[in-house]
C-alpha cells in the first residue's frame, strides 16, 4: 500500500474545498492537505497556486503532528 501524499497548501485553497475547519495548519496560513483532499481541485492546479508536496518527517515537523 502507497503512503498518501502531503501538501502544504495556501489557506484559500483549503478554504474553496471547504476544509480549513478539518484540517490541521501552521499558524502561518498553511494548512495540511491530503492527495486525496485535493483530488477534485487538481494536484497540478494547487502545485502551480503555491502548494508544497511534503515527506511525512517535514509534515510532522511543520504542522506539529
């Protein structure tokens, strides 16, 4: 089974699909997005937008976990 993918995303972004409420962020306007949360926005559009694909230590390291 493939690890899910992880991306800090700018806060507009988690706000259009709805999920700055459910998600974790940074204190500094990121939030914390699963592959799958952005499936329906598009990797690539959120990618070109400002998001960061992350490994699971710098998740952990940035957003606390």
């Amino acid at each position: 089974m493939s690890r899910p993918r992880l991306f800090s995303v700018p806060e507009a972004i988690a706000t259009e699909l709805n999920l700055t409420e459910l998600r974790t962020h940074d204190g500094a306007g990121r939030v914390l997005l699963s592959g799958r949360d952005l499936a329906i926005y598009g990797i690539d559009k959120a990618l070109d937008e400002g998001a960061e694909e992350l490994s699971p230590d710098e998740a952990k390291e940035i957003f606390h976990l």
